[in-house]
C-alpha cells in the first residue's frame, strides 16, 4: 500500500513563453511547451521524485492526451492504477509566461473533474484509509472532498487550489477537523476573510483546521500548528526561469516533510527548497 494517495486533477499543460516583452494585441515569437500537469498530479509527481511511495487516483479521458498524462506521471515513479478513464475530454492547462518566466494570465478546462464522485472515492476506500497521509485538491467536487474528508480527515492535507475553489475548504470543515491546509494569501482572504497573519490563523484553527500553512510567493511561507507561529523563508534561484508548479512543488515537499516525522516549520522550508528547484528549470517539476 502507498505511504500517500492523492487525491486531485490531472490534465496537459500547454505552456507559451515569450522570449522577448510581451506585447497585448498582437503576435508574439516564443516556445511553447507541452507536458503532464495538475496540481494534484503535480504533487504526486514531485513526492514521487522525493522517493515517496504514492499512489493518485484522478479523471482523464481514454485519448491521446490522457494517455500523455499517465505515462509522463508513470515514468515519475506515481501509482497511476487508480485513475479512472471519463468520457469528457482530458483536462487542460494554457498559460501564458512573459519573458522572465513570470504568468500573464492562464486558463484551465477542468470539465473532467465533474465526473470525479464520491462513489470513486468509496471505490478506493481501502487504499485511501490506509496511507499515511492524503493529500486532496479542491479540483475535487464538493460532495467528493466532503467523503475524502470523512475518511481521513485527521490525515488529510488540502490544496485550495484557487480562489473561487478555495471555499470548498470551509464546506469540509462544517463537517469535521482536518489536519492541515495551504492556502495563499489571496485564498486565505476569500475564506477567512482578512489577511491578517494571527487574524488568518485564529479563524481557521478555531473553524477545526489542525495546522495552517499559508503560501506568501517571494516571503516564503507562514506556518502554524495552533500553538505557535513561524515565518519560513523563500529559498530562490539565482535565475527564474518558469513560476509554473511553484505551489505544487512547495506541497510536495512540505508533506514529504511531515511523512519524514519532521516538525511543521522544518517541513514547510523542505517545500520552499523544492519550489526553488522547480522554478528554475522550465519543467513545472522536479525532473
């Protein structure tokens, strides 16, 4: 059995950089890029790197690009078993990066999500309940994070995502204690409603939520277990080259901290180490 299942959205990135300023309304030269993404699969891919054993349990369609996906994802090292074949179109990542390698703007079509319900997880139950931890995107419908949740809630690590998807943490914490979430400060706002460091905390902590990581891009994160609060520096590159995967990669390594039985703060920076990895190379992962 895997030491981590996760639980979130797979699809294809489709990455166009410009090697020169970006200019609105018109054709810009640059390379575009094609690979496996996700945030879920992200971070599977990178704990798998790491030398985790880990298992993700996902939704793509039987077509080329799905099955781009699975092999990209199996060649990491991931469990890619569980993944069920939908009928809707793979799903699909497009950004646009200026030339520094920073983001512009992007658009996902994540349809195939839909078709991820709760009797998937029920499928699983097995596997999922037996992991050390588990880590679920709200990539996931409400009702099939909600009984993720009720599973294994006590060793459940949630990515928001975004902010829009970012308030299906709030419906899960109506239902019971989870371990720990990492939202960003802009995701925080949306569901604490301040961004205010000890504000932020004391409302998640008092809505049942054990440990509280917030992501603050170039300042690092902000971490807190209830009881005490620690600021974790940035750790990064001499050179950005693509922000892509910054946050999968800060996940990845902060749970691969805590499966090492390391405090939340030592585990955080291990996160901020890998992101600093991932954006300096063009892959969106830890290669």
């Amino acid at each position: 059995m895997p030491d981590i299942v996760v639980l979130g959205g797979a699809n294809i990135d489709i990455k166009a950089k410009v090697t020169a300023p970006n200019r609105l309304g018109t054709s810009n030269p640059g390379i575009v890029s094609t690979s496996a993404g996700g945030v879920g699969r992200n971070i599977a891919h990178n704990l798998a790197r790491l030398g985790a054993d880990v298992a993700l349990i996902s939704v793509v369609r039987n077509d080329v690009h799905g099955d781009a996906v699975l092999a990209e994802t199996r060649r990491a090292g991931v469990d890619v078993s569980r993944v069920v074949r939908s009928a809707t179109s793979t799903g699909s990542y497009v950004a646009l990066l200026d030339h520094d390698g920073e983001l512009i703007t992007a658009m996902n079509d994540m349809r195939a999500m839909e078709e991820f319900v709760p009797t998937i997880v029920a499928a699983h139950a097995g596997v999922i309940k037996s992991a050390s931890l588990v880590v679920a995107d709200c990539n996931l419908p409400q009702e099939t994070l909600n009984a993720v949740a009720a599973l294994v809630g006590e060793r459940l690590v949630i990515e928001p995502v975004s902010v829009p998807k970012s308030k299906k943490l709030m419906e899960v914490l109506k239902r019971g204690p989870v371990f720990l979430a990492s939202p960003n400060f802009d995701q925080i706002e949306q569901v604490a409603g301040t961004r205010d460091i000890e504000g932020a905390f004391a409302f998640m902590h008092a809505k049942g939520l054990r440990n509280v990581v917030i992501h603050a891009g170039p300042e690092g994160t902000f971490v807190s277990d209830g009881s005490e609060i620690d600021h974790v520096a940035a750790v990064p590159p001499e050179q950005i080259v693509d922000v892509t995967g910054a946050g999968d990669a800060a996940v990845a390594g902060l749970v691969f901290g805590l499966l090492r039985g390391e405090p939340l703060a030592a585990a955080a920076a291990r996160g901020q180490r890998l992101a600093g990895q991932v954006i300096a190379g063009a892959a969106s992962t830890l290669e």
